[in-house]
C-alpha cells in the first residue's frame, strides 16, 4: 500500500454555498501541483477518488468537478464509474472543439453528465462547444474588467451558467457578481486542500472491484462479463474452478453468464471469491488455503447447528483473513465491498449467528476449548467440521 493525495478546490453558488468541489491531482500533501500530461493526471484523480480516498469523503452530496482530457471524453466510457448525476466533466482549454469531440459531449450530455468548459474565451473555433456545454468557467484573472464584460455579454446569447475561476480578491469577485455570474472559486474565497487515501497496489485493484461488483445486490451478469475480462488471469482461474470435477456439468462452463445459470448469483458469489482471492498476485498458498479451511469449517459448523444461511458463514470466514491477503485494513476494505449491515457486524465484531461460528472457528485454531464449549459447540463437532473442510479445501485447483 502507498499514500495517494487529491486536492479539492470549492466552488460557491451566489449565496457563498458549497456546490461542487473541483479535484486535482496532487502527488505529496503539498499545495504544489504535479508535472503530469494531462490523460496521467485524469486518470490518477479518477482512480484515487473512487478506489482510495472515497467519492462521497471528498464531495459529500455535492457535485464532482473532473478535469477531463480529448483522449478520455472520445471513449465514450469512464474508466470507473462515474455517477452521472454528480459528475460535471471539464472539457480543458486547450482541447481541440472539432466535430468529433463535439459529437463525444453531445453523447456525454445525452448520458446525464454535465458539461463545463475550462478557462473558456469566446472565439470562432470555440463556438460550437457552447452547444454542448452547461457551464462555462471563465479566468477571471486572464481578463481586464473591460474583456470581462465583453466575454460575459458574449457568452449571455448561448445561456449557459457562468462560473467564475481564479478569483483572488473582494473586487473581482463582487465584479463577477454584478455581471451576473452564478458560481465561484479561487483563493479568496477557499484554497485547495489536500485529502489523503491509503491506494491498493495497481495489481490487486481487479480483485477488489470485482468482489465489490460480486457483494453488491443490483449486479448483473453483463456487468460481472465486463469486469472479470479486464483482466486475464481472473477470467482464466474463474473459469478453470468452475470446470473442475467440483462441477458435474453435462459440457463445459464457458462463460460467466453460463456460470450464473448453472449456480445461481449467491453460489457464484462463492465460488468465484475463492478463486479470486487464490488469484491475488503474490498471495501466499498457505493463507489461500486456511482462509479456505475456515471457510468450508464456518460452513460445516452453521449446517450441522440448523442455521438459515450457512453460504453467509462460508463468505465471512474467507473474508475474515481478507486483510492480510490484499494487504488493506479489513473496515476499509468491507467499505469498498459493501457486503451489508449482518455481514460486517460478523467480520469486525463478531455478532451475529455468522460472527458466533466465525468466533468458534477462531477460537478452534487457537485450540481453545473452553471457549468453543461456551459458545454451544461440542469439540468432537468442531473436530469433525474442522478435518471435512480440510479435505474439501484439498480438493480445490490452486494452480495455473
């Protein structure tokens, strides 16, 4: 893990409230901007806001301001997903205003996001972005109050909302009021500040998304496809457990939309999580596999006591040694997957029916029996429950 920094910058309605945070990509906790073209500094801010520090830590309820470059508006897909409905994406000034890329906002527009304009001067090339746009962020520091005056009167004719940018003193901002502006920012009213974020290393971020995606109740299948064939070896081990003798399919399991039909989507969320976390880089075999055995013994000891959902006990024992896998906090990461209320109160505190056996377990590896005893659970049981889960973990494909 690595410390990760974005800074936010405020922007005020014509009340001197908050509307959105612009954020910029830092590299240190410093105020200092970084020396990045333009498509390294997009994507940093848009991995660490959404995978490290936390969309709704840095804006709240407020809208998201992202620098955007030519190269990421022409995809036509965000790089994570970006929530249309607080997003604003500002199209950088020296952005070439062709067609094509004129064709791209309209397509982001049409999508919900919300369109700005940066550090935009009215000119003949630029015109036609004023089509698309919703917000144009005009410098007021670049201009004399006279250019100003001119711009604003300009730009009134396309009826877009005007924002303010760079402002640095009581005068140009009681300017840019007068002239009718709606929104606000710069160092007179607010500098940016630097929030910070512990980032998961490039090369367990698939696995990490992909069990967020797996826990998360809407999911569907086409969304499971897309993110598991990101990524190679994750589509290879996934479907090579699925096709093992584990499996008495009448053919071979070829896709994740096979996958589901054949299992179900809770049943998946199991069996996939056990290859995803075997398939973390550099994941020691022995923790994959104990984090195996707790699992299928978490299982076992909920079946044997008559509890509703023994799939539930299973997730929460591999998950309890998620930590130590991935390298993460596990609240940090139980954040980022959100499993639920139950399942959480399970993991970090131990309550529960499925924290209870999660308990037990533990308190097994520890060769505590007192305490398994006290908890309901006669040793010969959890001997038992213990040496069946070994020997199915056995059974389980590791290997490339």
């Amino acid at each position: 893990m690595h410390d990760v920094f974005v800074a936010r910058q405020p922007i005020f309605d014509r009340d001197l409230n908050i509307f959105g945070y612009e954020l910029l990509s830092r590299r240190a906790n410093t105020a200092a901007a970084p020396v990045l073209d333009g498509d390294t500094a997009t994507a940093e801010v848009i991995l660490n806001t959404f995978t490290a520090i936390g969309f709704e830590e840095l804006v709240g309820e407020h809208y998201a301001f992202l620098n955007m470059t030519r190269r990421f508006l022409l995809q036509q897909q965000p790089p994570l997903i970006l929530p249309a409905s607080r997003v604003v994406l500002e199209v950088l000034e020296d952005t070439l205003p062709d067609a094509e890329l004129i064709n791209a906002l309209r397509g982001w527009a049409e999508r919900g996001y919300t369109i700005a304009l940066d550090d935009f001067i009215v000119r003949d090339s630029t015109l036609p972005l004023l089509d698309v746009a919703h917000i144009v962020k005009v410098e007021v520091n670049a201009l004399t109050e006279a250019e100003l005056k001119e711009q604003v009167q300009a730009l009134r004719r396309y009826r877009p909302r005007l924002l303010a940018e760079k402002v640095e003193t009581r005068e140009q901002f009681e300017l840019c009021r007068r002239l009718g502006f709606d929104y606000f920012q710069g160092f007179f009213l607010e500098r940016p500040q630097v929030m910070q974020g512990t980032s998961i290393s490039t090369a367990r971020l698939p696995v990490v998304m992909l069990l967020a995606a797996l826990y998360r109740p809407e999911v569907d299948v086409e969304e499971l496809e897309e993110i598991i064939s990101r990524d190679v070896s994750l589509s290879y081990k996934l479907l090579r457990y699925l096709n093992s003798p584990l499996f008495p399919v009448r053919r071979p399991i070829d896709s994740i939309y096979q996958a589901v039909v054949y299992l179900g989507m809770e049943e998946l969320r199991v069996w996939a999580s056990l290859v995803i976390l075997s398939a973390v880089p550099n994941a020691p075999r022995a923790l994959v596999v104990m984090l195996m055995v707790r699992a299928k013994m978490c299982e076992l000891l909920a079946r044997g006591l008559g509890h509703a959902e023994p799939r539930r006990c299973f997730t929460v024992g591999l998950f309890s040694g998620l930590d130590a896998l991935l390298d993460v906090p596990l609240p940090q990461l139980l954040d980022r997957i959100a499993l639920g209320e139950e399942m959480t109160a399970a993991l970090l505190r131990r309550q529960g029916d499925s924290g209870r056996i999660l308990e037990c377990v533990l308190r097994y590896e520890q060769a505590d029996w007192d305490h398994i005893v006290r908890l309901g659970v006669a040793p010969q049981v959890a001997v038992s429950a213990y040496l069946d889960a070994v020997r199915w973990a056995n059974q389980a494909p590791f290997q490339t």
